[in-house]
C-alpha cells in the first residue's frame, strides 16, 4: 500500500467527520450549460476562425468570472437564475464550407446536446448551420454574418445580432445626408455608382445600396459587379469613368480593392467621396500597398476602438483580449464574437431554464442598451425576423494613414474632409 | 470622338493586359512543350515567387533587382520537385502527371496557407506607381512594366528554343521523345532542364506581378486558370501561341467588359476558347 492510498483511506475514515459543524453540504454544481459553436477553425479561413474562438473564450470567462463591467451576464460566476451553473462552449470547425458547416450544427445538437448554436461567419455557413438549428427547434444566435437575406428566410429560432449589409447601406445614405446638412448644402451627391465584387457579399451590400439609393432620390449612374477573382478592372474603371459619380459605393477584397484604386488613379475618376464596404478597405495591406493615395477614403466598419468613449470596458476588455491572442487587438468580429455569447448567456439566465422555448422567449424579450455592449449600436433588441433593429456602423475615414472614426459625429474622433482630396501625382 | 478614345483606352489596356497573362502562360506552354505534361501547380509556383518576391522587398530589394533572383531561386526549387517529384510521374500512365500536379497545387496551397496565413502580403510603397501619359492614352507604370518583362522573356524563351543547342535538343524531345534519343539526347536532362526554365518563367512572372497584386496563398490561381485558357487558345506547347492567345484573351476580357457587362467579361473569352478547341483543337499556332 503505497502512502497516497494510505493517506486517501486515513482522509476517509477521519477527515469527512472533521468537517467544521456538520454544517449541510453544499448542493452538486448545477451541470455545464453547453453552447455549441460554429466556426471556420480550419481551412482558408482559419486565422479569422481562431480570433473568433479566442473572443468568445473570454466571453465565456467574462460570464463565469466575478468581475463585473458594464455588460450583460458577466460578472455573476455563472448564470445566477439557473444557480450560478457556468456555460461552456463546445466548437464544431465549419472548415468555412457550408456542407461541413452543416454536419458541425448536427454535432452539437445531437452529441454534444447543445442548448443553443452560435457562429459560423461566412454567410453561407449561417446559412446551412441555421437550418438544422430550426429543425431542430434550438435557438440559433448569429453575431456576424452580413448578408440581408438571412433574416429573410422566415425562421423561428434564427436571431441576429450584428447589424447586415442593408443596415450599412442605409448607414452610408444617412452620412450622405448628415454631411451635406452640416455643410449646409441641400444635396452635395447626386449620382453614385455602386460597384461589387458578384459574390453573396458584393451583391447583397449592392442590392441594398442601390434600393435604399433609389429611394432616397439618388440617380444609380452604374452598378458594376465584377467577378472576385479578376485580375484586371480596366473595363470596369472606364465604365464608372464614363458614369461620372459623384460618389462611388464599392464592396471589394483586397486585390481588387487595389486594383480599383490604381485604375481610379490611372484613370483620373474623380468623385467627391468613396464609400467602402470594410473587407479589403480595411485590410492592413491596404494602407500598406497605397500609401497617401488611401487618404480620403470612407469605409463603413462594424466596431472601432474609439468606442471607448460611450462605454469603459471597451479598452479592458481589449486588454484582456489581446493577452490571450498573441497582442491582436479586438476588432469587428472579435468584438462582434464576443457580444454574441454574452447576450445568449443573458437570455439563458433570464430564461431560467434551457428549454429551447424559454430561451427564445428570452431572446425574443432582450432589450441591452447600446452603452452596455461594445459595439456602436442604440442598443439590442430583436424584430419579428430575429434581427436586431438596433445595430449601426461605424464611417472611418483613413487620414494620414489612419484609419479615423468620422462617423456617426457623436462618436468620432476627427472631422470629416470633404470631398476626397486630389490624387497626388 | 470620345468613344474612339475610350475604345483605344481599353484596347491598349486589354494589349498590355494580355502581355501580363503571358507572363503566366509561356512558363506552362514550354512545360507542356517539351514534356507533355499540364503543370497544374504552375499558378502555385508563381504564388511561390510572389512571397520570395515579398520576402526580399522586406529586406529593401526592389522587384527589379530580386527579379533574377527570385527566377533563380524558382529554378532550383523547380530542379528539386522534379527530381523528387515528378521525374516518377513521368513513368506512370499519363493521368499520373495529371493528378499529380494537381496534388503539387493542393499541397502547395495548403504549406502557404499554414507558413504564411492567409493574409495578404501587399509590398510597402512599390515602385512604378502612376501612369505613362501617351497621346491621349492613360498607360499605368506597372503594367508597362509587367508587359516589357513579358516581351523580354517571351522573346528570350523563344530565342533560346529556336536558336541554342539546348533549345534544340528541347525541340527534339518534343517531335519525337525516342527519336531524340536514339540520336544521343538526354531526355531526362532536358526535360529537367525544360521543367526547371518554366519554373523560372514562373519565378520572373511573380516577381513582377507583386508590382500590381498582394501576394496570397490563392494567388496564383486567379491568374493560372486564365493561362490554362491562354495556353490552349494558342496551341499547347507554342511559345508564340500563348503570347498571342493571351493578347486576345486580354484583349477580350477588357472589351467584353466594357461593352458587354463586367460580370460577363469572361464569357467571350471562355467563347472564343471552346470555339478554337472544336474547330482547331492544336490551337492557333499548335503543331499536329
């Protein structure tokens, strides 16, 4: 008999009566409450794949922890209504592919007994995944897949978070009309050229661009869509060239992203402004590979973080991001990650319970105000489609280099320079 | 008046557009040429070059003088994979070579994507920026110089295959592989030598198109697929087919684009190619 059994038999036999008082034990813990994840954890996109695990690992802890900060669900030790039981995610890899995406949601469902999904980033993943979630009757919370149409699709247990590229759109017309009222102009833009890469991206953000456009008394001049793997844009140039916008709208990836703005370059086309959809405008190569041409630039962002100056956990929560993903600040889709769980942890604990039909009458029933999340939002609240109506961008122009927050005016940190200044050459 | 303009706009784009695509394809088509065999990781090699060619513009060696550099690199690394790799295709069936370049473009794609990320990688401030004004014509600086590379090595090739001894015995290999040896030629050399040379032609093509483009792991197959075109348009194996099925292709693409619709740009292309394929399926200037 070795001396650690020894010390196991002695611990059993005297230790458990030496317990002070006999005071009652405490209960088991209540069981994990198990979310399942969707993410792209392998494959092309991997690396976003692995901020967004890292995210919404810390949401996690920000749930189970005691900490508090001006955000919902976190600092409680766990979920307090369903006594203190703390979530646990479980990741499915999507490998970025809607069929494997698929295969993850039954997974999580039918082994690993998910009371919820979460994920999966690419809009055509959210797609697959969702369906399975609604067959199954399981509430499915999406945090960052832009396309229009997902809500659209009349699901039950589907709800949406991050604003989509309609929003965006509106967003642009909304900063048309703010800047051209605060120069005191009645229109400063009338015709706008919308351009996009023909892909489920540059097509939605497209769409709804050129309706809300139209709406708005705009005159479309072109709308261009032009297949993501091109290598050359020179068509495409002399088209909006021969537009004449005034302002152009335009949803590309990086290698297209600078092929255009060379040939807009090249080509002299000269509007008063350029209105980005993110992706390839905000990539760090952009700045990178244009130099001072990228200055004037307007693209919309989902998450900026100058956000700090609407709520104080923005930074620290940036901080403690950064120390469990190699220094990477939080950006759109971490932050978006993160905001997701905690608001399914809220609507879980406020369900009290995680029957399917509860935590959707939660969910159905969140209302957080914009200062308690991270994002640039008046706040979450879900419509009838389970999108929430209270999402917005963000309007960054790169000055300098720099990508600046110029709107909405509340939280931006430098003014507009209208229009776009000359290209040197 | 302005329409004239603009059509000779996008025909000089479309030219130089081309030249570019045959940066890409003459590496492919000399392959072909002389082996018979599709390099379908072609477009990987280029991709390859692009982040040789990123890594050197980080130690402040411009495109121009990495270059050489990048092409020598590029024929080394392509004297390793066929001696590791694809000398053993060589005596399989022929859809060995197929599936196995293929595999080559998988493995290739997947190495770049975990060494490197998936990132891009765009050269800080690259030079050649801006535009060459000619007559009325906007002409971009990259482009002409991408297009005067094209030329240079497609004239060199060219030069080389006709003229030189090795380019000879290339030749040789190509008309008939037994007779060839029979008549003392070293097929195995050549064909080492002919893979390694378009691997180097690749090399010399990524190198200058890190002057215009990021460097990806995909990267290269944006601009393989339409080589693959270029190159069967032109005659598999035609040093000068693929110059001249990539300025139609060029030409094609930016005309189709604007006078059609962009997204559709590619369908004369693609039109034009299965039109060739049925009528003249060697290519335009292909043998046989």
């Amino acid at each position: 008999m070795s001396a650690r059994v020894l010390a196991v038999v002695l611990a059993a036999a005297f230790g458990l009566t030496a317990l002070p008082g006999g005071a009652p034990r405490a209960a088991d813990p209540p069981p994990d409450i198990v979310i399942g994840s969707i993410l792209p954890l392998t494959g092309a996109l991997a690396q976003t794949g692995a901020g967004l695990r890292a995210a919404q690992e810390l949401a996690v802890d920000l749930v189970n922890g005691h900490v508090s900060y001006p955000l919902p669900a976190v600092g409680h030790s766990g979920l307090p209504h369903l006594g203190h039981a703390r979530i646990r995610i479980v990741f499915a890899d999507s490998q970025g592919k809607p069929d494997q995406a698929r295969v993850a949601a039954e997974e999580l469902i039918s082994q690993e007994h998910a009371v919820a999904l979460i994920g999966a980033y690419t809009s055509s993943t959210t797609a697959t995944a969702s369906q399975v979630a609604e067959r199954a009757g399981i509430p499915y919370l999406n945090s960052d897949s832009s396309a229009p149409g997902l809500t659209t699709r009349g699901l039950h247990w589907f709800f949406r978070t991050t604003p989509s590229d309609a929003t965006f759109a509106a967003n642009f017309y909304q900063f048309l009309t703010d800047v051209a009222h605060a120069r005191k102009t009645p229109t400063l833009v009338k015709k706008i050229a919308i351009v996009g890469e023909d892909g489920l991206f540059g097509t939605g953000a497209g769409d709804a661009e050129a309706a809300l456009g139209t709406q708005h008394g705009y005159t479309i001049a072109t709308r261009i869509a032009y297949p993501a793997t091109t290598t050359e844009v020179n068509a495409e140039v002399q088209r909006i060239k021969s537009a004449a916008p005034d302002a152009i709208m335009i949803a590309s990836y990086l290698p297209d992203a600078l092929l255009f703005m060379r040939g807009f370059k090249d080509q002299g086309v000269t509007p008063q402004a350029i209105l980005a959809q993110d992706s390839g405008f905000i990539d760090p190569g952009f700045v990178r590979a244009l130099g001072p041409d990228a200055d004037g630039i307007f693209t919309r962002d989902v998450f900026s973080l100058d956000i700090k100056h609407r709520n104080h956990a923005v930074p620290l929560i940036d901080q403690l991001f950064r120390q469990r993903f190699g220094g990477k600040p939080l950006d759109g889709n971490s932050a978006r990650d993160l905001m997701g769980v905690l608001v399914l942890a809220d609507a879980i604990d406020r369900a009290g319970s995680t029957a399917p039909e509860a935590i959707r009458t939660a969910l159905v029933a969140t209302n957080i105000p914009g200062d308690h999340t991270l994002m640039p939002w008046s706040s979450i609240k879900f419509d009838a489609q389970g999108q929430n109506i209270g999402g917005a961008g963000i309007i960054e122009q790169i000055q300098d280099g720099k990508y600046e927050t110029v709107w909405p005016f509340d939280v931006a940190v430098k003014p507009v320079i209208w229009p776009m200044p000359a290209w040197k050459h | 008046m302005e329409a004239l303009s603009t059509f000779g706009q996008l025909l000089v784009a479309g030219l130089l557009t081309g030249l570019v695509f045959a940066l890409v394809a003459v590496g492919l088509t000399l392959v072909y040429g002389v082996m018979d065999v599709v390099n379908f990781a072609h477009g990987e090699f280029v991709m390859l070059a692009m982040y040789a060619g990123f890594g050197l513009a980080l130690l402040g060696i411009g495109p121009l003088v990495g270059l050489p550099l990048v092409s020598i690199a590029l024929f080394l690394f392509g004297i390793v994979v066929y001696r590791l790799f694809v000398r053993r295709l060589l005596a399989g069936p022929p859809e060995a070579s197929v599936f196995g370049t293929f595999g080559l473009l998988v493995l290739m794609q997947g190495l770049a994507q975990a060494l490197f990320t998936s990132d891009y990688r765009s050269v800080p401030n690259p030079p050649f920026q801006g535009t060459v004004q000619l007559g009325v014509f906007a002409l971009p600086q990259a482009a002409l110089v991408e297009g005067l590379g094209a030329i240079v090595l497609t004239a060199a090739l060219f030069a080389f295959i006709e003229y030189s001894p090795v380019g000879r015995a290339m030749r040789a290999v190509s008309e008939d592989r037994t007779a060839a040896t029979l008549m003392g030629i070293d097929v195995q050399r050549i064909n080492l030598l002919a893979f390694g040379l378009g691997a180097a032609c690749a090399g010399a093509a990524g190198a200058l198109l890190l002057l215009s483009n990021p460097a990806f792991p995909d990267v290269g197959a944006s601009f393989a697929l339409t080589a693959f075109v270029v190159v069967a348009l032109g005659g598999f194996g035609s040093i000068a087919g693929a110059l001249l099925g990539a300025l139609i292709v060029g030409v094609m693409e930016v005309l189709g684009g604007y006078y059609l619709s962009p997204e559709l740009k590619l369908v004369p292309v693609y039109l034009a190619y299965l039109i060739v394929v049925l009528a003249r399926p060697q290519g335009l200037l292909g043998r046989r």
